[in-house]
C-alpha cells in the first residue's frame, strides 16, 4: 500500500475527484462520511426532518438548535457556561453555520483543512460539555471524530473523491495552504 505524504503528493487537475491506492479511497470516503456527520444535523435542526428534531422544533419554524443539548444534555465541569449559551440567538447561528460550513467544505472536498481545524474546535467544545462521557471517565466519539479530522487534513483527503485537485491548483490556495 502507498503512503501518502502531504508533502510528496501534488495536485493534479487531470485526476478530479480519483483515487488510484486502497488508502486514497479510504481516505476520500472517510471525508464524504465525516462531511455528513455535520451536514445531517444542520439539515435536520434546520427543517425538523424528524429524526433527533421534530418538525415543531425546527430552526425555520423559531425553535433554537442549541437550546436541547446545551440547556439538557451538558454535566459538569462546564454546566453554567454552556447553560449561559443554550438558545442564544448568537449561539444558534454559530453552531448551525458550522455545521453546514464543515458538511459541505468536506463533502466538496474544498476547504478540508480550514473545515478540520473548525469541526476539532466544535468536537472538543461538544465533548466538554458531556464530561465526564456516561460509557468512558474521558473519551467519546467527539475525540475520535476530532482526530479522523486532523487525519484527514494532513492527507489532503480532499483530492481523493472530491474536488480538492481542481481546488487545490489554484494559485490562491496554492498561497495559502490553510485554504487546501
């Protein structure tokens, strides 16, 4: 199997959206599955798809998407300063705009470092807000999803079933490799 160094491995316009190594398409369908992990709950607070939102509660009807975890779900240490939180409009139009902003940037396959760094923050925040977890004393599957991101922004996993070649040859993400 081919390792894939960050470093090693240029960006092709002829190879859009391809994968040619077992890795590579492990790598470019982990960042499709992470995508949804964040654009599923965006879709389903947004329109109350039923599924942990009942249409009553959806954002478009007034209902606030962070009103149920951080006002119900979160344990100490944090209780206070995610219970000060919970409905805040601020608050709503943060998490709903990260959600959607890391879904789509990692289904693309666009933005995939940018989204990482975003989606660690929001995995750790999520986290503490559980401490301690019910089934762990410290780890749940907010860590475990903070490191598949990490992984997959020091792979360029965009390049890999997405758009993240085509993406990643333009001369102002060339500049700017946070952008990739």
């Amino acid at each position: 199997m081919t390792a894939i160094h960050p470093t090693s491995h240029t960006a092709s316009t002829s190879a859009i959206g391809t994968a040619s190594t077992p890795l590579e398409y492990v790598l470019g369908i982990t960042r499709l599955l992470m995508g949804w992990v964040f654009l599923w709950p965006f879709l389903d607070k947004t329109f109350g798809l039923g599924h942990e939102t009942a249409s009553k509660d959806a954002w478009v009807d007034g209902g606030s998407p962070t009103a149920g975890f951080l006002g119900n779900a979160v344990k100490r240490p944090f209780d206070s300063f995610y219970h000060d939180m919970a409905g805040q409009g601020w608050a709503d139009w943060l998490f709903m705009l990260g959600l959607l902003g890391i879904g789509v940037a990692l289904i693309l396959g666009v933005f995939v470092r940018l989204a990482a760094v975003s989606g660690v923050v929001l995995m750790v925040l999520m986290w503490a807000a559980v401490l301690p977890p019910d089934n762990n004393p410290f780890l749940d599957d907010h860590i475990i999803y903070a490191l598949v991101l990490v992984i997959l922004a020091l792979t360029h996993a965009g390049r890999f079933l997405g758009l993240g070649a085509i993406w990643q040859s333009m001369p102002f993400v060339k500049r700017s490799p946070i952008l990739e």
